[in-house]
C-alpha cells in the first residue's frame, strides 16, 4: 500500500521527507513521511506484527492535517476498514495469532475519540488473554490509540500482570503516554 499512497502524495506534489524500512526477526515494517507543508507531514507506517498499515497526518497546522486524512480517507475509501469491521475482528477472533494481528489493525484504526466498546475490548485482551503474548501485542497496540483512560489500565497491568514482559511493556506505553503529556 506505500507505493498507492506514494504515488497519490506524488499527485498531490507532496515530497517523500523520510523514509525507512524496518527488519524485525518475525518480519518487517515500513515508516514513510511526505511534507504536504512546512506545517503538516503526511505518515505513513507498516506494522511488521500484521503486515497492515496505517497513515497519519500531524503538524502544526492541525486542520490541514484534518483536510489531508479527509483527502486520503476518499480516496482510498475502499482499502479502509470501519471502525466496526476493527472491532468485530477483536471480539471474535478465538485463534491467538489472528487474535494479536486483528489488535495491531483496531490500534491502527481506532476512533481518534474515546469509544468505550474499542475500550473495553482493548482492556479485556490487555488484562485477561491466556496467552501473554496476546496481552503484550494489544499492550503494545494501545501506543497507536492515545487515549488517557488506558493510563489507570497500563498502571493495573504495570502493577499486577503475572509475565514480566508485559508489565515491562506496560511501563514503556506508559512512559509514551508521559512523553507526550497523556
């Protein structure tokens, strides 16, 4: 999907500003920026979890960014899954790795407003999955999110999870959470 958005930001005349491939042991992401503006980029990031993607628009000139997601948002309407489609895989997903891929995509794609549904989803995976690896990847999913009201559940998790690998993750999103005043 890069090189679709690449060439519709090519479109536009938005330069590529940055760009790099990640190698991860289990596979691998792709991070692509293009400048619409001195005050607006264009991001674009593949999970190397679930092989999806996702883009962003941020600057400072927060309605443009807005205008620039809206752009995108038509014009690849159809490559876009809804809100709903993101939730129901979360819900019903019982296999542990279509599971932690379906979390990566919902983080991606979550509503930019707190959603108590997407919420309680999130927290259920985080905090009560079987399988830590689960917990740790919707752990790892909730940094795309940004929402405040995951800081109480990062703590919980931080606090009282059985696997130190996911109260270490928690720690780091919590950390994230801080770096960006959440």
């Amino acid at each position: 999907m890069a090189d679709e958005i690449n060439e519709l930001a090519q479109s536009y005349g938005w330069p590529v500003v940055y760009e790099a491939d990640r190698n991860f042991d289990r596979g691998k992401g792709r991070e692509v920026n293009w400048g619409v503006t001195r005050e607006a980029v264009l991001g674009y990031l593949e999970s190397h979890i679930s092989n999806d993607c996702c883009i962003v628009a941020v600057g400072k000139d927060s309605e443009l960014a807005e205008r620039v997601i809206r752009q995108m948002d038509d014009d690849l309407g159809d490559e876009i899954e809804s809100f709903a489609e993101l939730l129901a895989a979360i819900q019903d997903d019982e296999d542990p790795r279509h599971l932690a891929q379906s979390l990566v995509r919902a983080g991606f794609g979550a509503p930019r407003e707190f959603d108590q549904e997407f919420f309680a989803t999130f927290a259920k995976a985080a905090r009560e999955h079987d399988e830590y690896r689960v917990r740790d990847i919707a752990i790892s999913s909730i940094v795309y999110i940004e929402w405040p009201e995951f800081r109480l559940l990062l703590e919980e998790i931080q606090a009282h999870d059985s696997e130190e690998r996911v109260r270490a993750r928690a720690a780091i999103v919590l950390h994230a959470y801080k770096a960006v005043g959440m």
